[in-house]
C-alpha cells in the first residue's frame, strides 16, 4: 500500500489544472488576434484531460502519444510504491473547431476584400467560468495535499507514544 499515492494523485491533478488555467490565459490574451504566424486569427485552445489508470504501460503509453511527462511519470516515485498513482493529467491540448468570428472593419489591415475581419470565436465569460473551476479544482486539491499531511502526522505522532 503506497501512503502517498493520494499525494501523487492531487499533485498530477495541480499540475493539469495549472496547465488548463495557463491555456485559459493564452485565451484571453489573444482574444483579439486577427493575425498569426499559421496565418489567420488566433484559434481558442482547449485542453483534454485523461484519466492514469495506475499502471506504468498506460502511462508510458501516454508519455509516448503526448510527447511529455509529469514528475511522477518521470520516475520520481517513491520507493515502495508502484511508481504510478491514479490520476489526472493532461492528454492534449486541442484548438476549438469553431469558425472565426466576422466583423465589418474596412479600415483593419487584416480586412478581406469584403472588409471583414477574422477575430477569434473567444467568450470572455466562458474563459473565467473556466478559470474559476480550474482556480477551485488546483485549491481543493491542495487541501487534499494538507489534509493527507495532516493525517500521516497524526499517525506518526500515534506511532510515538
């Protein structure tokens, strides 16, 4: 039994939350990009999370598709354990299918022949109601973290007397 495996599962949930919520600020920043390096305007990313199955082949399968690897896939594991915790992380991060949005600005220098303008199809409301629930999902995993310290003190501090 690995007395930590719920530390390594809220950490890999922190670390896909904080991930999602730097993928919410790119959003945001670029709400108004009409012009990128690809060409066109900026395109809404989204993130996809997966759940680890606590076997070490999902995840250096995952490792494999994805290209990346959180610490605890990383062999960071604690001696005793299995090396993998269930867990969370993120699978990909995709761009959102949804066609620009069209505004008629014929002075834009990124105006069509039509004088349209290509902005990005960004809701500022979406973006924080996603921002809010990956701010409250990284805290309550946090708590998670301190309420499991709590309990391995509370135990060690049993063991003692």
């Amino acid at each position: 039994m690995n007395l930590f495996a719920m530390m390594d599962a809220s950490g890999e949930a922190m670390e896909a939350e904080r991930m999602r919520a730097e993928v919410v600020a790119a959003n945001m920043a670029n709400a108004e990009t009409t012009r990128t390096a690809a060409g066109g305007p900026y395109r809404r990313q989204e993130v996809v999370f997966a759940a680890d199955r606590g076997d070490p082949g999902f995840l250096d399968s995952m490792t494999a598709a994805t290209g990346s690897a959180s610490a605890a896939q990383a062999g960071f594991a604690l001696p005793g354990s299995s090396g993998v915790a269930p867990g969370v992380h993120i699978a990909q991060v995709v761009e959102d299918p949804s066609p620009p949005l069209k505004r008629y600005d014929p002075g834009h220098p990124d105006a069509g022949p039509d004088g349209y303008v290509a902005y990005p199809d960004i809701n500022p409301l979406t973006e924080m109601v996603d921002l809010m629930g990956a701010t409250r999902a990284y805290g309550l995993n946090g708590s998670a973290v301190q309420a499991e310290k709590s309990m391995i003190t509370s135990a060690l501090e049993i063991a003692k007397s």
